[in-house]
C-alpha cells in the first residue's frame, strides 16, 4: 500500500511525543515535528498524517541557512540520506514500546507492511473504549380499570362524536361554487364581460395620439429634401450605368 492512499490521522498525543525526542540530524533534542509531504498523503492546503513525521530542531526545520524549509524537503532528505519510512517505522514502534507497553516483534514483512501495521494497532489503541450502559426500558403503564378511568374514557367518546358532529355542520353551511347552470351565476358572468369590454375602448381611446399639423414651411422643407433626394438617386444610377457601359467595352476589347 502506498502512502498516498492512508487517510489522514490526527494524533496530538503522538505529535507531543515526537517533539520530545532527538532530532534525525542534529540529535539534540527536537523542537518540532516535521509533516514530510514527499511521497506521502499530503496534499494542497491539506497537512500528511501525523504519522508521517520526523523530529527536527528549530535551526534544522526553519532558522538555520540549511534549513529544511529554505533547501526544499526532497533537498534536505537527499542531503542528510534520510530514509523516511524506516524513520516512521522506527519512532511508531518506539512510541508503543513507551506509552502502550507494547513491543512489536520483527516479522518478514516489507516496509510498507510494518508501517500499515503500526498505524492500525496505534490506532486501535489510542481509541477510547467507550462503555455503552444498557438502555433502561421504559416501565409499562399499569392498565387503569378502576370506574374513574371508565367514566373519563367514556366522556372523552361523546365529547369526541360531538366535535365531529360540529365539523360535519360547518362543512355543510359552506356556501357551495356557482354551478355553469345557476341563472345568478350567468347574469354576473355577462356583465362583468360587458364591463371589461367597455374599459378595452377606453384604453383604445386613450392610446390615440393625433397626428400632428404642419406648418407650410414644414412641408416646403420637407418637399424641398424629398426633391433633392431624388436627384441624387438619379445622378447615383447615371454613374452605375456609365461605370458598367465601360466595363462591358473593356471586356469586348
């Protein structure tokens, strides 16, 4: 299984535990651990599992002049001959030894298959057993068969049948739709169609607008520009036909 194929674990305690022990370069105590995004499940704005962390010192992860996030992570691994997955291994064996008691024996196994395992058992462990207390059952109410729960019952089916009885009333003094045969119904309909008819003339009326009277200089102006209009469409179909008449004896030469 590859590595970009985990999911991404959250593990404070573990990330806490980390911090405390000595840096894979310096091997002074660490400061911080170091999420390696290469060849991992990391991805943008997205941090790899805290399982896929080394221990650093402030001076080796940022401030120093060789720091891992000024050279650039594939630079610094290559650099220092890191071998990640062995780091991983090695530091989530140790922390089962330490906090979980748990040693876990060598196996002919790869890599890969060590560090699934570790991450499954880790994950195991560090989940909460959490105690369920059985769901108490609800008591059964006792049956009431005393004369006092009769009565009530039987007071509660009048009162019942009456409010029904009220609803049926009141469904029935609805007043009902006018039917296409109701005389009154016909009436109404014809003079609202008359009412509506008569509004459709007004808007008519009222949308008219009345043409406008020129005054006779208006329309000297305007016959005077009609005129000139004509003449030159008349000199344009003068120039076409010229233009064509010497295209066609150029065409004959």
């Amino acid at each position: 299984m590859e590595l970009t194929k985990y999911k991404n674990h959250r593990d404070p305690k573990y990330l806490n535990w980390l911090r405390q022990q000595n840096c894979v370069v310096s091997e002074l105590k660490a400061q911080c651990a170091h999420h390696v995004r290469l060849k991992t499940n990391g991805g943008c704005s997205l941090k790899p599992s805290d399982y896929f962390c080394i221990p650093l010192t402030n001076d080796s992860h940022t401030t120093g002049s060789n720091a891992l996030h000024i050279i650039g992570e594939e630079t610094f691994i290559a650099q220092h001959s890191l071998d990640c997955i062995e780091l991983f291994s090695f530091y989530l064996k140790k922390y089962l030894l330490e906090q979980f008691d748990f040693y876990y024996m060598l196996k002919h196994e790869s890599s890969l298959e060590l560090l699934a395992n570790l991450i499954s058992i880790i994950e195991v462990k560090s989940t909460p057993n959490i105690v369920r207390s059985k769901p108490i059952s609800a008591a059964k109410k006792p049956a009431l068969k005393d004369d006092y729960y009769q009565k009530s019952k039987k007071l509660k089916n009048e009162y019942d049948k009456e409010l029904r009885k009220k609803l049926k009333q009141h469904k029935s003094l609805q007043p009902q739709k006018k039917s296409e045969d109701d005389e009154f119904y016909q009436i109404a309909k014809e003079l609202k169609r008359n009412q509506q008819k008569v509004l459709r003339a007004k808007a008519k009326e009222t949308m008219k607008i009345t043409p406008l009277k020129k005054s006779p200089e208006q329309l000297l102006k305007l016959e005077q520009a009609k005129q000139l209009r004509r003449e030159q469409e008349k000199a344009y179909r003068i120039e076409q036909k010229k233009r064509h008449a010497k295209y066609l004896k150029e065409q004959n030469c």
